[in-house]
C-alpha cells in the first residue's frame, strides 16, 4: 500500500509528517541535501493538488534549512555564533531547541490554514470564497 493512498487529502498528519522527515534530512549539515526527497515525498502526498504539493514542499524545506547542522538552526550559524559569543555550543542549542520547535510547529499550522487546500479539506469550494 503507498503512503500517499492512506493518508486523507489535505490531511494535516501529512503536513507534520513531511515537517519531521524535513528536520531528519536536515541533521545532514547545510540542510539542502533533502530537498529533492522533500519534493518528492510532497508530490507522492499531494494527491494531484499543486497548492497542497507546494505547502508541503515549503513545510519541508523550512524544517530541513532550520535544523541543518543538527544545531537547530540554519546553516550551522550556531557554532559561529557560540565560538565568536564565548558560550558553549551545547548549551545554545539548549537554548534554542524549544523557541525553534515552537516555530515550526506555528509555522506549519500556519501554512495548513493559508493554503487550506484542497478542496475536500474545507466545508466551502475554493471558488466560493471571497477573497
């Protein structure tokens, strides 16, 4: 069975669960590497929608770049910032792990709301709603 099929369409499980395999593939470094799996796996859950494909894609991609380095932030910065400020890299991370999980969970219910694709996934048809 394929993990598109049984997840439901708009279905916020998938939105997390993209999120999550985003954070895994960034712990890599720069947080780059994962994007094409990110792309792929958003294309596989996002049952023909392109604006729910392109919300998941950005989900990813957010949690992938903001956890490159397995520092929790983008692009590693946190041992410059550490080594330049004097702290322990160890003890920044701590600092900052919860405000950045926070984030890209308010992030991600966020972009769920904004896009609120597709159509199954709201009472009112997209093409119903004023703007």
């Amino acid at each position: 069975m394929k993990l598109g099929h049984t997840l439901p369409a708009g279905s916020a499980i998938a939105a997390f669960g993209v999120l999550f395999l985003g954070m895994l593939t960034g712990l890599d470094g720069a947080g780059f590497a994962g994007l094409p799996l990110i792309g792929a796996i958003s294309r596989a859950l996002g049952h023909g929608h392109p604006e729910y494909i392109r919300m998941l894609s950005a989900v990813g991609q957010i949690g992938s770049v903001w956890t490159g380095g397995g520092t929790i932030v983008a692009w590693s910065t946190l041992v410059a910032v550490a080594g330049i400020a004097g702290v322990k890299v160890k003890d920044l991370v701590k600092k900052n792990f919860l405000p950045v999980i926070i984030g890209l969970v308010v992030s991600t219910l966020l972009a769920i709301v904004v896009w609120q694709v597709p159509e199954t996934m709201i009472s009112i048809p997209l093409s119903d709603q004023t703007i």
